[in-house]
C-alpha cells in the first residue's frame, strides 16, 4: 500500500489492514484488534513516523516480524499456495481461526 492510500485510508476512517485485508476492531489481544505496525521494522531502524507506520491485525503484525512488506508477502504467498486461499480469507472473514 503506497503513502498516499495509507493517508487516504486514515483520512477516511477506513478499518482495512495493511495485509491481509479483514475488517480491523478495537479489541486488544484478539487475533482481529488493531495495532500500529512499523513497515520497516523499529528493531532495523524504522522510524516512528506515519510514513513508518500502517494498521495490521494482531495476527500479521506478529507473524511479519522484522520482515520487510516485499518479504512478509512472499512468505504469505509461500504458505496460501500450500491451502485453499479462498477457503481460508472467507473463513477468516467470518472470524475464524
């Protein structure tokens, strides 16, 4: 996602996740809650800044690590060719695991 559709997206109060694109909520700890996710890791120098930063769901900003987005996307396409993809984001859809 560019700079200019993160800002577009926050202007717009929108709750589509950086990644995996399931509808974001405001509750801590569930696989579903939103989170600040540092695009280019904290731990290698990414900064705190918007430019930096993007909502994720719980569960891709765990799972990204230090990645970088390129990478994080390449290792999600490794895995969803190993499963039936829409199978999965529908399921994951309807809130499930």
């Amino acid at each position: 996602m560019s700079n200019a559709q993160r800002a577009q997206q926050k202007e717009s109060g929108s709750k589509q996740r950086e990644y995996c694109l399931v509808e974001l909520f405001n509750c801590p700890g569930s696989e579903q809650s939103r989170e600040q996710e540092h695009i280019h890791s904290y731990s290698d120098g990414g900064g705190n800044g918007e430019e930096n930063t993007a909502q994720a769901c719980r569960s891709c900003n765990r799972l990204k690590s230090n990645m970088l987005p390129k990478d994080f996307r390449l290792f999600v396409a490794g895995i969803c060719a190993s499963v039936n993809i829409t199978a999965f984001f529908e399921d994951r859809r309807r809130g499930g695991r």
